[in-house]
C-alpha cells in the first residue's frame, strides 16, 4: 500500500513538471501558425503567393521581429519598427533582390505570346497527328524523360510558361485528337481535357522535380547540400547526387504506369459501344 502511493506521488510529481514543460514552450508552439496558414489557404486553393507572403509575417510577428527596419523613413516609428532588428518586409525585400536572377524567365513570357499568336500552338498539334503511334502517355513520358535528362545536364527550360502551355499541351491534345480521329478539339469532353491537363502537369513537375536533384550544379541538391552542412552532416554533392537517383527512377517507373493508365482509360472510352 505504502509503495502504491509512493508510486502515485511519484508520477503525480513528474505531471506535475511534464505539465509545466509544456506550458512553458506553448509560446514556442504559436510560431509555428504559419504552417497551419500554409495547409489551409493550399487547401483552400487560395492564391499561393498571398498565402506563403502571410504566413511569412505571421511567423515572424509571433517570433518577435517587427515589421519594419528602424533605419531609413520608419525610424522611430512605434509598434512596427525596432532598433537594432531588420524588418520582415525588409527581409522579403532583400531576398527577393538577392534572387532576383530567378524572375528572369519573364522575359522568354513576349517571345513565347508573339509565337503562339502566329499558331505555335496549332502547328505543335497538327505535327503530332501526323505520328500515328502518338499517344497521349507516350508523349508526355517521353517529355518526361527529355526532362529527367536535361536535369542531368543542368540545363534549365522553365517548363510550364516554356514548355508545357506552347506546346505539350498543344501536341497532347493532337495526340488525342487523332486517337479519336477528330478534326477539333471541341469533340474532346472538356473532362477529358483537364485530364490531359492536369498530366501535362506531373509530367514537368516529375521530370524537373525529380531531375534537378540529379545535378551537382542545380539549386534543388545545392538547397540540401547547404542545409546539410549547416546541420553538421559532412556530405558531398555527389554523394546526394547518388541518393537521389532511386527516387528519380522510381518517379519514371510510376508515372509510365499513370500515363499507361491514362491511355488505356482513353482506349475503353473511344472502344466501339462506348459513347465520346
């Protein structure tokens, strides 16, 4: 009996502190909300950049830091500025110009407008109905690979706004077309559409995802390779590199089973007896 309640005290007692641990670090826990802001506005399908750019000042709001610098024209201001601490708008302002290299794919945005207003577009399709073994599938995980490949190579394509909208896209809907041996896309079902849409889209986000990490030179390893070294890990680019590749084959073998799928789905719809 006198055990018994030793034991009880004991783990009363270690409650007890367990409880007042935590209340301790549940300031701690609040400057994790901007997760939960992340979750909610992607799931929400609220605009990406108004989602990330809010959550990255309730973090920092939480963490202490104020919202602006105190030198220059808000010195002094009370609330929103504190001596000695840089501002989280003056923080996003400084990142973005020490990235600013990475907006350089606007300027492609004029050439490709002006090609596909002289029929990109329509000539990318009407290219594909020509190749008779042209599946939708096969075409998008050969791009795939051609992505995969230029990610070895380090070579950067800007794939949705370069790639995908000009011309995969375009050549897909060709491949399909002739599958269905139609003349325009309007006999295509706008679902079947935003399918081939939405493939076109794993396609390049497979294959550039997946192939940067493939590349000693690329900011997808760099990215681990400096967060690595920064928590203490002594590893190589190389040896990141090497770990890299099971994953990228691994995308390959699964997304040649989804764009198979997607054939064959398209296959049972255009069958004699079903309807289009």
């Amino acid at each position: 009996m006198v055990l018994t309640q030793v034991a009880a005290c004991t783990v009363w007692r270690q409650f007890k502190i367990t409880l007042r641990e935590f209340n301790l670090h549940i300031p701690e826990l609040f400057k994790l909300a901007g997760i939960a802001i992340v979750i909610i506005g992607l799931a929400l399908r609220l605009r990406t950049t108004l989602v990330v750019v809010t959550a990255a000042l309730v973090t920092g709001l939480l963490a202490g830091l104020p919202l602006l610098s105190s030198q220059g024209v808000f010195q002094g201001l009370p609330y929103l500025t504190r001596a000695g601490q840089e501002g989280i708008i003056n923080m996003l302002g400084r990142a973005f110009v020490e990235n600013r290299l990475m907006t350089l794919f606007i300027l492609t945005l004029p050439a490709i407008g002006l090609a596909e207003r002289y029929g990109l577009q329509e000539q990318a399709a009407l290219f594909v109905r020509r190749i008779r073994a042209a599946t939708v599938g096969r075409l998008l995980f050969i791009y795939q690979l051609s992505r995969v490949l230029m990610g070895i190579l380090g070579i950067r394509l800007n794939g949705h706004p370069a790639f995908v909208r000009p011309l995969t896209f375009p050549m897909s809907l060709g491949a399909a077309e002739a599958a269905a041996r139609a003349r325009t896309v309007d006999v295509i079902p706008g679902t079947i559409v935003e399918e081939i849409k939405a493939a076109n889209a794993a396609s390049e986000n497979y294959g550039n995802f997946y192939g940067q990490n493939l590349s000693p030179v690329l900011p997808g390893i760099l990215l681990v390779y400096g967060v690595m070294k920064g928590l203490g890990y002594q590893v190589s680019v190389w040896s990141l590199v090497l770990y890299a590749i099971p994953i990228a084959s691994l995308s390959i073998i699964i997304a040649a089973f989804q764009f198979w799928l997607l054939d064959l789905r398209e296959k049972k719809r255009l069958s004699p007896g079903k309807s289009s």
